[in-house]
C-alpha cells in the first residue's frame, strides 16, 4: 500500500506524513531538503542552478520510490515524483529559467523513470490558498524560503490545480487545508483520517 501526499510548498505535507504514518502505522518517507546541496545556491541564482536541483530531486525521488516498492511495507511519501516533472520544472521552464535544451533532458529522463514506478495507491492533495502558504512558510522559518515570491507561489498553484484536474493515475483525495488545523485540532485530523479510511477501503 503507497500513499503520497502532494501539495504546494507550506501546504503541511511533511507534518501530515508524519501524523498519519504514526495513526496508519505506515512507514514515512520525506524530501530530502536538509542534505540537497543545491537547494541554497538554487535560491540565490534560479537560472543557475534550476537544472542541477531538478535532477538531484528527480534522483532522490526516483531512489525513493524504488526503495519504498523493494520494501513491501506500507509507506507514505512526503511530495511524489509527478510535482517534480509536472510542476517545479516546467514552471522553471516557463520563467526563462531553464533553457529548452536542459528541459528537454529532464522531460525525457522522467519520462523514461515514470514508466518503471507506477503510481501510488492513493494520492493525498492539499489544495492552499496563497495567504495560507505564506503564512506556514513564515512560521517555519527555514532561511532559504524567506526569498520566495508571491508571485513564484501563485505560478506553483496554479500548475498544481491544473495538473490534480487532469490526474488520472490511481485514486486522488483533495483536502482543503485553509480552514482546517490537523495539528492542534484533532478533529480535523480525524476527519482527513475518516476520509482516508473510507478510500482505502474502496482500494481492497
């Protein structure tokens, strides 16, 4: 049984992996941000470094997944491979800050991965509003986010909400994360837990 969570950056993705894999017993698997040695760089000079940290997130992923499916473990997995090549690159794309030649590469390397990891048995979307992200990214306080735009979130969103439309590979719940608190609030994450629960059991 996989289970990814997938959303924009603050969404609450990593704390809801790790509050569901201790109800579910699933073992978690989260993005690698503190050991990603391009992720500073990446921030201080886009066009840069916007290749190299694709294909280190795209091999992190990648070795993630094949570990996950190796295992044969229940798991839960923090962001999926799919945000990587249908969000972060192509909007890097868009923005002039990826040439054509490097997303070309990156477009084929996933293409060709993709067809080796299959998708999760359930994929976990947590739809945020703009105001919504800033305010977690700010409450986190990690350095390297302080540089964030609101313009670069608004672009993520909405490639997000485009690619969920069009999503077709195995099972999707969305949840609207601007008026709920999963953290101090149990019941909020016991009704995500119910609706987890109720996907699940269409799954056996």
């Amino acid at each position: 049984m996989q289970v990814a969570i997938a959303g924009n950056i603050g969404a609450g993705k990593t704390t809801l992996t790790r509050l569901l894999s201790k109800h579910f017993k699933w073992e978690p698997h989260f993005e690698d941000v503190v050991d990603n040695p391009y992720l500073d760089d990446f921030y201080h000079s886009m066009d840069r470094w916007s290749f190299n940290l694709q294909i280190y997130f795209l091999n992190s992923r990648f070795r993630q997944v094949l570990k996950m499916k190796e295992s044969g473990k229940n798991t839960i997995q923090d962001r999926t491979i799919y945000e990587d090549a249908h969000i972060f690159a192509p909007n890097l794309h868009a923005m002039g800050l990826m040439g054509n030649r490097d997303y070309e590469n990156y477009k084929s390397l996933f293409e060709l991965m993709e067809q080796l990891v299959g998708a999760p048995d359930l994929l976990i979307y947590l739809r945020s509003s703009i105001p919504n992200l800033v305010g977690q990214i700010h409450k986190r306080g990690r350095e390297y986010e302080n540089t964030i735009s609101i313009d670069y979130l608004n672009r993520l969103n909405e490639r997000y909400e485009a690619w969920i439309q069009t999503y077709n590979k195995g099972k999707l719940l969305i949840i609207d994360v601007d008026n709920i608190n999963f953290v101090d609030n149990p019941e909020d994450l016991g009704n995500i837990i119910n609706r987890i629960d109720a996907e699940i059991n269409g799954l056996f």
